[in-house]
C-alpha cells in the first residue's frame, strides 16, 4: 500500500511538474517583423518586464508573407508586425492571419485605422506632411491639391511616384475624387516638379536647405529623426532648415500611412500575442513608441514626441485604409500613365 502510493505521488508530481514546463513554455510570444528590432526593443522588454512574457524577436526584411505561407500550420510565428497599410492588408489576402475580437484593441484604434473584422490593427501612425523652406517660404495651412497650383512651378521636390509613401497618397486622391480629376492633378504636381521624383524623404529636406526646391512632402517622423540628430549633424541642418505643416485634403483631413500588426492564422501562443498587441496601444506602450520612432500614437489623449507635437494637432483623414487599398494598384499605374517619375 505504502509502495502504491508513493507511486501515485510520484505520478502526480510528474503532471504537475509537466504542467508547470508547459505552463513556462507558453509565457512567450513569437513576433515576425519587418521593422528593425532596435526600433522596437524598448516596447518589447517593458512588455516582457510588465507581464513576464518572452518575446522572441524574428527580422524579415522582405517576403515575411510568403514566409508565413510557406511554413503553413508548423509556423511558429504569433504576431505579424510592418510597415504600411497596404502590407497589412496583403497578410490578410494571403490568409496568413486570424480575426481578432479585443475590447482594449477596439476602444484604443478608431474604426477606420484597423480591419473591420479584427485581422490586423494600426498601432502608430506617420502622417504625409508639407516641408516649407523656412527662409523662401510663409505658410501657415496647405492642401495636398496646392501641389498642382502652377504658383509652385519649378519649386516641389518628392521621392518617386511609385514608393508606397505616394502611392498611398495618390490612391487616397482617386478614392476621394475619382481617377479621372487625380490624373489631371498628379499632372500639374508632375509639372510643378523641380527635379526629377527620387531619393527619399529626408533627402527633399536636404534639397529644400540647398535651395533646388522651396516646398516637398515628406513623412513626419523623418523630421524627428533629423531634428535630434539621430541622423547625424548634416541631418540635423537639413531638418532645421523646413517649417513642417500638416495639409488636409480639401475635402478631410491629413493623410497617414502606419505601422500595425497581425495575429497569425496558426499562432501556438494566440493568448500571449493578443496581450502583446493589447500593451503596445496602452498609455505605457504608445509613449514609448512615441519616443522610440518619432510616429504619432494612434489612440487618443496619448502625448506625441516634443518635436512631432510641434507640428500642431493632426487632423487624419477619415478615409477607411482599406478603401484607399483598393486604388494601390490605379495609383501605380496613374503615376506611369503621366510619367511621374520621368
């Protein structure tokens, strides 16, 4: 009888102690990214510090989609996280994600920055702003129409027609007015152009300060990467040397792009990825993106960074990301039809 139980005890410590491995295995959360692990870093360890779970941290740089695909039902992966609406989107259309029912999530993001049926979630946002030349130009308010206004000739500098920064904003244009009224404006922009469309944001702050264009349209969280030196000090001259103003459309607000996030399909850790997203929109984790990366947090009442803030109050454009998606692909082909970047 003594030798039976003994046996029983044993038998139930060995459970227990395997429900406890278990219990340890399952506090962690595997996260698939596009985004530069040291941009997230801080965001991350304050979630592992506050609620004890592991975030183990995979970069992809390109095709996290097709990867997600490919590894089917063994994917380790929990949460999908990148750049840019559209991405977002192209997870959902590959049938690498999962719907998603959280109240933290829903009361945090408005309706229009997130998929109605709970497949992928803005967590900050990067507004398309005006740079102005401090000394060469006064403007207190724009629309992104003005960048037609033959006043502006020979004076605007942009990155090309086809990144997805402007592709976004040219489908935004096309979902507001119609193909037909975008092209004659993607025509008079083309025609106010002062050198060919190219480089990048930052680099039509650096052409503002050397004088080859007066006005260009740049993200909003370049700035702050110039203007703290992060970029070093040629960086910081380039963006003390624009006036940032956050035009609308005439008829909404002013348009943004996003960083956001995904639960995958076949996510083994679904409890602790919904915790993930669910800190990353808390007051704590959209003040630290704001401090990391220089974006907008996308719930309200949550301070921007100083310099971001300095901008004035951002006004978003109510459009549904998902409509403009759908004008993506007319955006591009627009963009060639005018011989944008030509």
């Amino acid at each position: 009888m003594q030798r039976y139980a003994r046996r029983l005890i044993g038998a139930v410590s060995f459970v227990a102690a395997g429900m406890t491995a278990g219990a340890a295995l399952a506090q962690e959360v595997n996260l698939y990214t596009t985004r530069e692990p040291g941009l997230i870093k801080p965001l991350l360890d304050a979630f592992t510090e506050k609620t004890g779970v592991k975030v183990n941290t995979v970069f992809v740089k390109d095709g996290l989609g097709e990867r997600v695909a490919a590894e089917g039902q063994n994917s380790p992966a929990d949460v999908l996280m990148v750049v840019d609406f559209g991405n977002l989107i192209d997870l959902v259309d590959r049938n690498v994600t999962q719907p998603v029912q959280s109240k933290v999530l829903e009361e945090a993001i408005p309706a229009n920055l997130r998929d109605k049926d709970g497949n992928w979630f803005a967590l900050t946002l990067r507004a398309r702003v005006l740079y102005a030349s401090k000394d060469r130009t006064n403007i207190d308010a724009f629309t992104y129409e003005e960048l037609a206004d033959p006043k502006w000739q020979g004076k605007v500098c942009i990155r090309s027609g086809q990144h997805p920064y402007n592709t976004a904003l040219f489908a935004t244009a096309i979902a507001k007015d119609g193909a037909e009224k975008a092209e004659e404006w993607l025509k008079g922009v083309k025609a106010n152009l002062a050198r060919k469309a190219g480089g990048g944001d930052r680099e039509v702050a650096r052409d503002i300060l050397g004088g080859i264009c007066d006005i260009g349209i740049g993200n909003s969280y370049y700035v702050g990467l110039m203007r703290s030196g992060k970029g070093g000090p040629d960086q910081e001259k380039w963006g003390e040397a624009i006036k940032v103003v956050l035009p609308t459309f005439a008829n909404g607000g002013t348009h943004v792009n996003v960083s956001g996030a995904a639960i995958a399909k076949n996510a083994p850790n679904k409890g602790e990825a919904v915790k993930l997203l669910e800190f990353l929109v808390s007051d704590e984790g959209q003040e630290l993106y704001a401090q990391a990366n220089f974006e907008y947090p996308v719930k309200a009442g949550v301070k921007a960074d100083p310099i971001i803030a300095s901008f004035g109050e951002l006004k978003v454009d109510p459009a549904l990301l998902t409509d403009i998606a759908e004008h993506r692909k007319a955006a591009s082909e627009l963009a060639d039809k005018v011989g944008f970047d030509n």
